[in-house]
C-alpha cells in the first residue's frame, strides 16, 4: 500500500496528514476538526500536540501560540482525539467529524505528577543488586560526585509521568519495551522501594518533613530483558524551592560493568 505525508501551516499550526493513496476522501466526504486547549488557571497552551485517529489513519497538529490548533482535510467520521505536552496530563476524547462541516474540540490539560496519593501496593519487586547500581549512578549525579553518609530517600516509588503519546524526543532512543514497561498498569502503582537497593547508610522515610531536605524520590527501576538498559524517574529536592524531575535512560556493556547515563530528560526544575 502506498502511503503519503504531507505537511503544511495552518492557522500557526504545524500540521501532518498521513493516509493510504488509494483511499483519498473526495471533497463531499472531507470535514475539519479545530479548538483550543488550556490549562484551566493562566490560560492557552501553546506546543500541545494534537492527534487524531480513525482505523489506521492519523493526522497530527500542534496548538500555537493561542493554543488553537486546526486540522484540514479529515475523512467524515468518529475520530478518537487526543491533546499531550510534557508535564500535563494526557486528554483523550472522540469527536465526530461531518463532511462539509468543522468539528470542535477543546480541552483543558492538568499538571500531571510524578508523585502518587495512592498508597503502595507492595514491595518493590525489582532485583535489589541490579537497582543498586543504578540507584548510586544517580545519587552521584543529584550531590555531583559525592554521595552524602545518610542520603534521605523516600520510600514510596514515583511513577512514570508520561504516556506514549507525550514520550519526550530526548529520549526516543529508549527501547520500545522499556516505554511500555514503565507505563504499564503494574508499574504504574507505587511500591515499597527496598532498603538493601540502596548505598549502606541510605535513610528511607515514609514521609518527608522540612528537616528531611535534601532528599531524593526515585521510581522503580525498569530493566530490560537483558539486565543491560534501564530506565529510572528521579525527583531531588534541596529545599523548599529547588527540586529537579528527571527520566533518565542507563546502559551498560555487560552484567559486571558500570551503569552509564546514556540520555535523561528533565521535565521539572525549581530554584530559588
């Protein structure tokens, strides 16, 4: 089957069309879909992606700097929409698109954490050894070089805080099965993190009070098959208004060899 993509601007936005050139809608069975999207408290959000599917076919838009979006030339149907951008919560909706006619959707996107009100479901199951090292690769990295005696760990895992729809460029090159691993429903529920997965003389607390700062949260850690790749969400706080929030991909060569950070995205940063 062969298969076109066009891009194009429209209204300010990028948009991209992919259909299979033997199935091209006539002028009679096309409509448009356009909106808006916020975050409910200081209005438009501008870099929002869009995406809009019907069977196999998906046409992509990105909200400009208004926060409106618009996309051309859609096949009349019911199309499954969704909005993402980094930090937020995914929306999804269905929308039905008429031929002739604009369709609207809008949606207004939440803040969406790494931390979870949820209570643990149990304790970590991932092999304490193999988290050991990549726990003390990103101690190193949040107190630059030195670990501290009694780093402050909270005990209760971060979850993974995007979808695969929002999975950030910087880290395209993690395998597809850790992207899925980490979002899968398990590994979406938090977990007693283990004790003996930490540098001896590491505190974990259930929760965290004023005097507890610096201290680092931490996910559990997803490794692939091979033990080889792993994959961590990290949150270091040094005080009241310094905290980071990283992803951060890790390779290593074989099962006795050093962890090396190989990419990380940084999706929240707070300084005073």
């Amino acid at each position: 089957m062969d298969v076109w993509i066009r891009l194009l601007f429209v209204g300010g936005a990028l948009i991209a069309s992919q259909a299979a050139s033997q199935q091209v809608a006539t002028p009679e069975q096309i409509g448009s879909l356009a909106g808006t999207v916020s975050d409910g408290d200081s209005g438009a959000l501008p870099g929002v992606t869009i995406v809009a599917v019907m069977g196999d076919r998906q046409h992509i838009a990105v909200t400009n700097s208004s926060g409106r979006y618009r996309i051309e030339r859609l096949p009349a149907g019911k199309y499954t929409v969704g909005a993402s951008l980094i930090g937020f919560a995914t929306r999804r909706g269905e929308v039905q698109v008429a031929a002739g006619r604009q369709a609207t959707w809008n949606a207004v996107l939440g803040i969406r954490s790494s931390f979870s009100r949820e209570p643990s479901s149990g304790i970590d199951p991932t092999d304490p050894a193999l988290a050991r090292g990549v726990y003390e690769v990103l101690l190193r990295r949040v107190y630059k070089g030195t670990i501290p005696a009694s780093p402050i760990v909270l005990a209760t895992s971060l979850i993974q805080p995007f979808d695969e729809l929002e999975w950030p460029r910087q880290l395209a090159g993690v395998p597809v099965t850790l992207q899925k691993a980490s979002n899968a429903a398990e590994a979406l529920r938090p977990v007693t993190l283990r004790a003996e997965a930490f540098p001896p003389g590491a505190r974990l607390v259930q929760s965290i009070t004023p005097v507890d700062m610096p201290y680092t949260a931490f996910s559990r850690v997803f490794a692939s098959d091979d033990g080889l790749g792993a994959l961590v969400v990290f949150t270091h706080v040094c005080g009241n208004l310094c905290a980071e929030s990283t992803v951060v991909w890790l390779r290593r060569e074989s099962l006795s060899a050093p962890w090396i950070v190989r990419a990380s995205h940084t999706f929240m940063v707070s300084a005073p």
